[in-house]
C-alpha cells in the first residue's frame, strides 16, 4: 500500500514559539504523530497532514478560543474536525483541514481584531492573522519568515483554520455564508437539540467545545477513513489524484499508526501487535445533562407557570415540587479523604458560562465554593456546568437547585441565549471536593417577588421569573481524619441554629456570594486579609466598590486570603469572564480557630 511510503513523525523540531504558546499540543504530538512532509513526487500532494502543520493548526485554535471569549463568543468544532474529535481526539491526519463555527453575530468583531497584522501572541513575533475567503474566515499563525504555500491570488496562509458562521433559523442551527453577495448557499443545517448541549472534545492536547456527536455520526460514516479531494495546504483541487490512489482507506492499517477512540473506554489508543498507546480523554458521560429533576420539570410546565401572575402562587408551586435534594457525584475522584492544608476558591461564576476559562484560575484548588451554575439553560450552551467544571478538575461535586428559570433571564442572558429554547431550566449552588461528599442537606428561603412578573429590584426588572428560593447546600468531607463541613450559600436569610446545629463541634469552610457578617452569625469567622479587597463589580481592570463574596471558617490560616480578577490575560487580549471577583484562602483542620460565641 501506499500508505507504508508514508512517514510520521516531526519535520523538523517544533519552534520555540509553538513550546511556549502550545506545550500541550506539541506533547500530544510527540505521542501520537501524524506523517512526515513528504519530498517531491507523487505523493506530495495528497491531503495528509504533516505533524508540523497540524499542530500549528491545533494551537491555532487553542488562541481564537481565547480570542473570541475576550469578545464574549465561542468557537465549535466543526465538519470534518468534529467527526476527528470524535473518532480520533485530535484532526484526521488524512485530511488536512481544521475547521470551527461561530455565533455569524460576532464574526465580524473577531474579523477586525486579526485581519491585517492580527494579533501579536509570542514575543518573537509569532501573529494571529485572518482573512475572509468566500464561505469562511481563514485564521492563522504568522510566525516571522512563514512561507505562502497557498495560491498567489489568496490572501491568507495554511496552514490555516476555516471559521464558519452560523444562524438559527426556527428550530435549526443553520450554516451561513460570509459573503452576502455570493449566489451559492450553503445547506448544512442541523436540528438546535442535536447541535446543543454543547460540549468539551479532547482534541490533540487542548479542550475545545463542540456540538453533540449524533451531528457527525449521522453526517459521516464513522467506519470510513477517506481521504479528502481538496488540498488544503495549497488550496488545489486534487480529486482526480486522489481517486487514482484509492479515496478510501485501510481503517485497520491506519489503526496501528494513528489513534482511535474507543467508544467504551473514553480512551484514545494505537494498537500494534502486542503494544498499546492509550490517553484517557474528556469522558462521555460528563457531558450528559441530566439530573433528578430534569425528567420532571419540562419547557411546557416551566411556559404555564411562567403565565401565573399571582405572586403567592409562587410558594405553593415550589413546596409541591419537592426541590430540596442535593444532586452528588462522588464517581469523579475516587479519594475517600482529603488531605491538608486545603485551598478553598470561591466564586459566583455568573451561570457558569466561562467554566473552561475559569478552570484556568481555579485548578490547583482543593474545595471549589460555587454560586450560580446553570443545567440546560440556552445562555450556557444548555450545559450541565458544575458537572463539566467537576470532570475537567478531576473533582466530586455537590449541586442544589436555587431557582427553576421560568425566563431566559437578563437581558445578556437573552443575548446569549440567541432564542434557543432552555431544556432544563435549572440554575444553582455548587462545591467541588478531591474527596468524598456526605450527608448533604439544603436550607432554603421562600421565594416572595423573584416570581413577581411585576419589575422589582430582585427579578433583573422584570426580565426574570423563577421558582425555589435563595438557598444554601452542605456536606461533609473528611480532611486529615476528621469530619469538615463544606458549604455554598447565595445572599441565603437566616437559617443560623441549623447551620450551627449541622456544623456542631466539626472544622466547617462555608462561602459565597453572602454579606461577611453573616459568618459570625454562624459561629465562624470570616477569612479575610486586612480590611478586605472589594469583589464586585469586578473586571479586568479592577476589584469594584463593594465586599460581597466572603469564606466563613473555623480553621487555621495557613495562607492568607487572596482576591483575584475573574480575567484571563493570554495571547495579547484580555478575557472578562464575570463581575464577581474570586477568593481564595488555605486552611488547615489543625489547630482550628477559637470558635465565635452566639
């Protein structure tokens, strides 16, 4: 076969540049290669893709996924490199295009900000450049030198990631083309409950969204490996060339070199001989929405309670529903202890949105306190948040319902939600542990006018309508050998004999989004260094006017609190990903504080 002519393997050593922007990447591929360039003959111009220019290709993509967040989109896998996250965890290597798709309402913000010189990523001159062409913006990396490989009249350079847009139109997520003028239009459209909830893919050392697998397992056949007709690299037709070689491919043989998924595992692996390579990638399973409520609560009861006006119907419809059980995965990390001293982060995470960028400032923590995270609400991708969040931290969690949306929200909420339909409708409190979580139980306040559909100060002026009620959930670890209380609590009234009953003569770590006064309340202290930074409104460029964000505890301070922007700086743009600023403390069950006296 022709396909044993083929190497794999580095060109030529990765660039200093693409080990400081990509160090994941270049792993990934130190691991799994994909082919060699090949010398001129016959072979040249076949669509594989060289390991060099796939992993450029790749950390392409890890920088727009930032670049867009800093303009509050997000990028998805898309075509052929959605069926390659799914089959293989990185890009075919048969095939040598990478390909996303974006909200078309902030394509163009993304286009001003890379077209011409772009964006400066590496202090070496490595730039972030883009070009619009026909159906797509074409992205790429410009290191200084790049050779044009693709056509003179183009604009752009490979290796390069086509961007596509999309609209929803009814029911459907509907590909659109960037060129208004052009007399062609594109025909992929995709039902909105195939295309969302979307989620994270593996995908050769980085994680990037993506719609739903059933999308290209009922666009492709997933049993084929085909080679595709156009050459990418050089922007050529190759069709007939390819046909004379054979389109489709030897899966089995293309097997022993190149990774495949296995679809029980959630593992990528090679498989020669008696040798196999296998990376565990992000798992199936997490990625599920589900949750004991879900079943129960659909869009048509959420519609008719949304159009009772009576205020006081409100209670009566959130004490039927029975909504105080605390959702638990303990199957994440298998510790069935902790070990201290523990970093504790707090943060009201402003419905989870930007819980991948997040995970950015939160990943060496040891209990995570979260406010505000959504399952299936449109203006979170119709995620299961705290559960993404959880398996991508390799952390248990705990999650309780605080209120059913019967609206899309605020109105950047609708902005977001782009009139996609909420599945679920259910937004909470959350705690991620490294170990196992016990005994939870809910304590929750009734839910007076956040069900008024009158405007008032609690309900976004009217925007929103909700059942349930502000709440705190808890549960108890254990650290060191002794029993820990951990909670979450949002602006939660009251409840201080139960939540002192409940910590009784245990060390406790409860946080949120509450006024700092009320950790004496419940016989704690509020860990805060000095007299505090502000938490609100916070951005990139500053910590706010006011305190709301505090961790209550009765435990020694082995390092003192810390505030910290909800900002991701990389790659020479700024990401604001909340107005809640994070804090962050490490404590240890030693030596607990001197409890306070109620």
């Amino acid at each position: 076969s022709f396909l044993e002519k083929l190497d794999v393997g580095w060109s030529f050593t990765p660039p200093e540049w693409m080990h400081d922007i990509c160090p994941d990447v270049v792993t990934h591929y130190n691991r799994f290669p994909s082919f060699k360039e090949r010398e001129p003959g016959n072979l040249r111009n076949l669509p594989f893709f060289p390991t060099n220019d796939v992993a450029q290709a790749v950390c392409t993509i890890k920088i727009v996924q930032v670049v867009a967040a800093s303009i509050n989109a997000r990028v998805y896998l898309h075509a052929g490199s959605h069926l390659g996250a799914v089959v293989h965890g990185q890009p075919i290597p048969w095939d040598d295009d990478v390909d996303l798709i974006m909200d078309y309402r902030y394509v163009r913000d993304l286009e001003i900000m890379c077209q011409g010189d772009g964006i400066e990523v590496h202090a070496s001159g490595v730039r972030l450049r883009c070009a619009s062409a026909f159906n797509s913006l074409k992205v790429w990396l410009h290191p200084k030198g790049h050779k044009k490989m693709t056509r003179r009249t183009d604009k752009h350079y490979s290796p390069f990631v086509d961007l596509f847009a999309f609209e929803i139109d009814g029911e459907n997520v509907k590909e659109v083309f960037l060129d208004v003028n052009s007399t062609l239009k594109p025909n992929q459209s995709y039902p909105i409950k195939d295309f969302f909830p979307t989620r994270p893919y593996y995908f050769a050392g980085v994680h990037v969204l993506g719609p739903q697998a059933k999308i290209p397992e009922s666009r492709y056949n997933l049993n084929i490996c085909k080679m595709g007709r156009w050459n990418h690299r050089i922007e050529r037709y190759i069709g007939n060339r390819v046909e004379g070689f054979g389109a489709e491919l030897d899966c089995t043989y293309l097997s022993k070199r190149f990774p495949f998924r296995n679809f029980s595992t959630d593992t990528i692996s090679i498989s020669s001989g008696n040798t196999r390579d296998e990376l565990k990638i992000f798992p199936w399973k997490a990625a599920t929405t589900s949750s004991m409520w879900s079943s129960l609560l659909t869009l048509e009861d959420r519609n008719t309670w949304s159009n009772i006006h009576s205020e006081s119907k409100g209670q009566d419809l959130t004490d039927n529903l029975k909504i105080n059980e605390v959702e638990i995965d303990n199957s994440i990390s298998l510790h069935e202890s902790c070990i201290g001293p523990l970093k504790v982060t707090e943060l009201n995470a402003e419905r989870g949105r930007w819980w991948m960028e997040y995970s950015k400032l939160l990943g060496d923590s040891d209990v995570i306190i979260l406010n505000e995270m959504d399952i299936g609400m449109a203006r979170s991708d119709n995620q299961h948040t705290t559960r993404l969040l959880a398996y991508h931290l390799g952390m248990n969690y705990a999650w309780g319902l605080e209120f059913i949306e019967l609206t899309p929200g605020d109105k950047n909420d609708r902005d977001n939600a782009f009139d996609i339909p909420d599945f679920h409708g259910l937004h909470g409190n959350a705690f991620l542990t490294k170990c196992s979580i016990s005994d939870a139980v809910m304590f929750r306040n009734n839910i007076g006018p956040y069900f008024d559909s009158k405007p008032n100060k609690v309900n976004a002026n009217g925007f929103e309508k909700r059942l349930g009620g502000r709440m705190g959930i808890f549960g108890k670890i254990v650290v060191d050998g002794k029993e820990t209380v951990i909670g979450s609590i949002h602006k939660l009234e009251g409840f201080q004999t139960e939540i002192k009953k409940y910590i009784g003569e245990r060390s406790a770590i409860i946080a949120g989004d509450q006024d700092g006064r009320y950790c004496n309340s419940i016989g704690l202290r509020n860990i805060v260094s000095g007299r505090g930074a502000k938490t609100w409104p916070a951005s990139c460029s500053g910590f706010g006017k006011t305190r709301g964000d505090n961790i209550c505890s009765n435990m020694k301070i082995v390092v003192n609190e810390t505030t910290i922007l909800p900002c991701v700086e990389q790659f020479g743009v700024q990401v604001n990903l909340g107005d809640h600023a994070l804090t962050s403390a490490v404590l240890s069950v030693e030596n607990d504080m001197e409890r306070v006296d109620q």
